[in-house]
C-alpha cells in the first residue's frame, strides 16, 4: 500500500466499517427503545405491509366482537323478560282456572278477573321495558329480527329472531281484552293461557339457542384476534434479549473501531521517519 499525505487508504476503511458499525448500533438501541423488530416500512417493507393488513383485520374483528357483544346483551335482556312472562302466565292460569269454579260468588269472581288484569298489565310493561340500546325483540318493532356483524370484511351477518310477544298475537294470543267475568269466558282464557305458554316457552328456546350461537361465536371472534395478534408479533416484535446482547457486542466492536481509525490516522507520521524526521 502507498503512502501518501494526501489518502489515507486505512483511515478511509477503518471509518467506513465504524460507521456501518454506528448505524447497527442506532439500529440495535432503536430496537430496544420501540420494542419492534419492523417498525416501519424502511426496515423490512414486505413483513410490515402484512403485518398492517393484519391489524386492519384485528381492528375490524375488534368491531365485530363490539356488535356481538351488543347482540348477547339484547338477547340476555329477552330472554330474562320472557322468563318473566313465561312465570306470569302461570299465574294468569292458576287465577283463571280458579276463575272456572261455578261455585264462587261474584265477588270472587271479580277478585281473580281484578288480579288477571293486573298480571297482563305487568306483562305489557315487561315487553315495553325489554330493551337493550334501542332494540326489542319481543314488542314487535322487529319484524326480521336483527342482523349483526360476523366477520372483519363484514361480508356476512349473524340474525337474531325476534318474537313478538304481545297480547293477541301469533305467540301470546290471549287477547288484550280477556275476562274472567263468566265461567265460560274464564275457561277460554285457560285454553289460550295454554297455547300462549308452549308458544312463549318455544320462543324462550329459540332465544337460548340464539344466545348461545352468539356466545360461541363471539368466543371464536376473540381467539381469533389474539391469534392474529401473536402473529403480527411474530412477525415485528424485537427479541429484547437478543438485541440487549447484540448491542453489547457493537459497543466492543465500535470502541476497536475508533482505536483502528487512530491507528490508521498515525499512517502517515511514517512519511516523517522517511525523511529524518
């Protein structure tokens, strides 16, 4: 090798392999600073465009579990108000079976069609009150019942049944204006109290069988996102222990590369003893 006052071949070398040795270290410490091995696009593009779209996919299965979770509330809040009514219907018959006896007086009689009424009434506020965040699935404004998300392109839904439960209808079809004013009256109370409990009893089913379709699915939504969350890690999480040692390593690395890019820098004071000096 040439010497000469005006290049330093060795200086140049020992410099540039101390600064590739200072940008692993900035690498190294932005690592262990941020946590992620990819933090960006400039690191390693192909593994962060996938891991991008993969958060999308989380993030959208994070409003797909928000509907569900709304989805198992409205149903929870159903199938307590039609267990409620199931329980109610039972005492409208015990007091209309009463009712059919030909041996009680009319004052009886007015008791039981007093206390008839006032169940059939709690009834009609239990379905107003069966609400959660403005859905009902048992006063009949929701004739289709409810569609809520099922997965993260939102490209299929999962339907909730609603079941109308009032009065003179297709699953309670004791009428609004039932008595108990005559025996005869009382004993066709009875025959509809009868239907109306199968019919509420099958609806109360079908709500579980909702409810629980629901739950599993909600259970899966969620599996899914952790899955989907361990993987984006997977694919940008920095190996702290590996780095912590890593950055060590370069540390001892840059500090022989100063001391070779002063060893290189005193080259040239070999040029001086050529000449006596």
């Amino acid at each position: 090798m040439a010497l000469s006052v005006h290049t330093n071949t060795s200086a140049m070398i020992a410099l540039q392999n101390l600064n590739k040795t200072n940008s692993e270290i900035d690498q190294t410490q932005n690592r262990i600073n941020t946590g992620f091995r990819v933090a960006g696009a400039k690191d390693n593009s192909s593994v962060f465009a996938v891991a991008q779209n993969m958060r999308a996919d989380i993030r959208a299965l994070g409003s797909v579990q928000g509907s569900l979770d709304r989805a198992v509330s409205i149903t929870d809040v159903a199938i307590a108000a039609g267990e409620a009514i199931s329980d109610l219907l039972i005492e409208m018959r015990e007091k209309a079976t009463a009712a059919m006896d030909p041996s009680i007086d009319a004052f009886a009689r007015q008791a039981y069609d007093g206390d008839f009424k006032a169940l059939m009434e709690q009834i009609e506020v239990i379905i107003a009150n069966a609400e959660f965040d403005g859905a009902n699935l048992l006063n009949g404004t929701l004739s289709n019942g409810i569609d809520f998300l099922a997965d993260a392109d939102a490209s299929r839904t999962i339907n909730l049944t609603a079941h109308n439960m009032a009065f003179s209808g297709s699953i309670i079809t004791i009428e609004s204006t039932a008595s108990l004013g005559t025996v005869s009256l009382a004993a066709q109370v009875v025959s509809a109290i009868s239907a109306s409990l199968d019919n509420v009893n099958q609806a109360l089913a079908n709500l579980g069988s909702d409810g629980k379709k629901l739950e599993a699915h909600r259970t899966f939504v969620g599996k899914l996102m952790d899955s989907l969350t361990e993987g984006v890690g997977n694919l940008v999480d920095a190996d702290l222990a590996k780095e912590g040692a890593r950055l060590q390593a370069l540390q001892v690395k840059q500090q022989l590369g100063v001391q070779a890019l002063s060893i290189a820098n005193s080259e040239p004071q070999i040029i001086l003893s050529l000449f006596g000096r």
